[in-house]
C-alpha cells in the first residue's frame, strides 16, 4: 500500500514537473523575457536606464531611491490591469480571498496613494493596477510598470488585462479573451509616432494563455466565453462607429457596413487599450474583456447597474480561477521538491 503511495506521488511529481516545464516555455518567448532557461527576469528595452543613478516612476509615485522595489514587488507573478480604480481595487480584495491569503481583504492599501492618477495593490504574488482610458493613458502606466518589474527583477510574469468593452455580434455578457489585438484596419499592429515619424509594432499576445483562459471558461458557471479579435480605437463614439456622440460624421448604414466588416474580419468586440496593451508587455499576455452590448443592436449601454456590476466580474472570476490553478501548482511544487 505504502508502495504504491510512493509510486503515485513520484509520477504526479514528475507530471507536475513536466507541466512546470511546459508552462514556463510559454512565458520564454516573450519580449519582456529573454530565453535564460527556467528563469525569465522582466527586461527592458532601453539602455539609457542602466546609466541613471536614480529611476523616478512619477505617476506611480515610487522611485529606485526612495523605496526598496525588490523587496516590495520582487515575489510578483502576476499583473492585472483595467481602467477603473474602484474595480482594481475589488479585483485585489476578491483574490486576496480566492487565494486564501492571511490578513483581511478589507484593509489593502493603494501603493500608489502619493498620486492620483492610477491605484496599486498587491496581494500576495499578485498585482492589482488601474489604468485609465485609452492609450495614452495606459501606455504611460505600462512604461512604469515594466520599469518596476524590471527594477524588481521579477521573475516569469504573466501580465492581464481586464476590462470591458462593446461587443460585435455577441450577446451582452460574454467574455472575449483575444486571439490578436487589431487596430481600425483589423490589423495586429500598434502604431506610435515617435520623433515625428510613425513607428509601428506588433501585436501579438500568448496563445497558450488565451486557450487554457478559454479552458478555465469551461469550468467554471456562468461566463460565456470566445476567443476572437479585439479592436483597439481612440475613441469611444466616432472611433467605434457610434451614432449617438457630440459629433457625428457617418450614416447609420455606413456603421453597419464598418461593424460588419470587422465581424468579417475576426473581431468580436471593441475597446480602447488592447493593442498598446500587446505591443509592450507581448507574448506573456492576455486580454479579457466582458462585452457591455451588442454594438449591431445599438451604441447606448442600457443595462441596468447591477447587470453591469456582474458583467465587469466575469473577466476577474476568470482571471482569477487561471492564477489560482498557477499559484497552488507552484505551491504543490514547493511542497514536494521540499519533502523529496
Ligand atoms: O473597462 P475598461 O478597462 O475601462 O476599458 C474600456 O472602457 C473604457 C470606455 O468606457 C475604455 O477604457 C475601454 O477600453
Ligand atoms: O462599447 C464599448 C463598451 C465599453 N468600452 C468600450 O470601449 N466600448
């Protein structure tokens, strides 16, 4: 009997091994990550920062002077981000309680208290941060954030998006995790100006993180779930075809044909931060944002607060049910190549 608790526990350690093996090669691909085997350290691109004595990360209100960034985030796994603070917040209280970790939930402080232009929790390995509409918002929070991770050699992270979003041929409430984060063209890029001249960059996010989002979807109740192409615009009315803001520019027909156009092209829903999201945090990625309507049905949200409510959820259970699979399989890990 004993044998044969012994033979069982040596093959789940060798299955576990494998699947650590396995997941961790995901993550090697990716531009914050070059390959250096078991053990990806985030990196940046930009060698102007290993000659500065001090780096000031001003909009997140921390600086590699004033505080001891390894110490604070070195242990950070994971990194969620959405636009609204009070939703980043209830995000980090809501995993805080998912992985069972000590201390109350209640009682988590914003990092980034000294500004207010994004909030910051950390709970256990993972990372809460709101970023604001559009992107030049988000870009500047993400210049930040991978200097922190970077400055706090962070290891293996894997970095999410959870927002909301208008959806393109789908019933309201379903959750899109994207295949590829397109731009008004449909295509997977991201565009920048920089010293007056257009940049463009790739889009590309983790396939294998959007399929095993897509498997979690399935064991869990409730949360409708496709993969498909998210679109990225700079705007919230005319940018996303809608008839009903201060301006408007197009007919009812010509949104029609665009929205079709797109659906033809693999997108499945519309919002603000996806591609700038995927050009500078690439393949350890993921997007999942809820859809608020059917944007071939209308461009008014019109549900009423408490179904919003629990749409703006769906991504964070999701997100949640995959970090919390990862973190008590590192933890069964740790357990095991202790006692072996
Ligand atoms: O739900 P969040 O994360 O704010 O994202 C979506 O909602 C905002 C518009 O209402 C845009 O930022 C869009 O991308
Ligand atoms: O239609 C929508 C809904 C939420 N966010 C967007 O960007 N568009």
């Amino acid at each position: 009997m004993d044998e044969k608790i012994d033979a069982s526990n040596k093959v789940q350690t060798i299955q576990m091994f494998i699947n650590l093996v396995l997941f961790s090669r995901s993550f090697s691909e990716s531009n914050l990550f070059p390959r250096k085997g078991f053990q990806n350290q985030v990196q940046v691109k930009n060698p102007n920062l290993e000659t500065m004595e001090e780096d000031i990360l001003y909009h997140l209100s921390l600086s590699t002077k004033t505080h001891n960034l390894p110490e604070m985030f070195g242990d950070i796994k994971f990194v969620c981000v959405g636009g609204s603070a009070n939703r980043m917040k209830a995000f980090a209280q809501f995993i805080h309680k998912e992985l069972e970790l000590s201390g109350n939930p209640e009682e988590i402080t914003d990092i980034c208290e000294g500004t207010d232009r994004y909030c910051m929790y950390k709970v256990g390995p993972v990372l809460s941060i709101s970023h604001g509409m559009g992107v030049p918002s988000i870009s500047i929070m993400l210049h930040e954030l991978i200097k922190l991770l970077h400055h706090a050699q962070c290891q293996d992270v894997v970095l999410f998006r959870l927002g909301t979003s208008g959806g393109v041929g789908l019933a309201p409430g379903t959750v899109v995790v994207t295949e590829k984060a397109v731009d008004y063209s449909f295509q997977p890029q991201f565009e920048q100006v920089v010293l007056g001249k257009v940049i463009t960059r790739s889009t590309e996010l983790d396939e294998e993180v959007a399929s095993e989002l897509l498997q979690c979807s399935s064991e869990l109740q409730n949360i409708p779930t496709v993969i498909g192409n998210t679109m990225c615009t700079h705007d919230f009315y005319e940018g996303q075809g809608r008839l009903d803001g201060a301006l408007c520019s197009f007919s009812h027909e010509d949104k029609l044909e665009y929205l079709r156009k797109a659906y033809d092209a693999g997108v499945r829903n519309i919002e603000m931060e996806s591609t700038v999201f995927a050009a500078m945090c690439r393949v350890c990625a993921a997007v999942v944002c809820v859809t608020l309507l059917n944007r071939f049905e209308g461009d008014q949200i019109k549900s009423p607060h408490d179904v919003l409510v629990e749409y703006q959820q769906r991504p964070q259970i999701l997100v949640s049910h995959f970090i919390k699979k990862i973190f008590l399989f590192y933890q069964q890990f740790v357990v095991l190549f202790s006692y072996n």
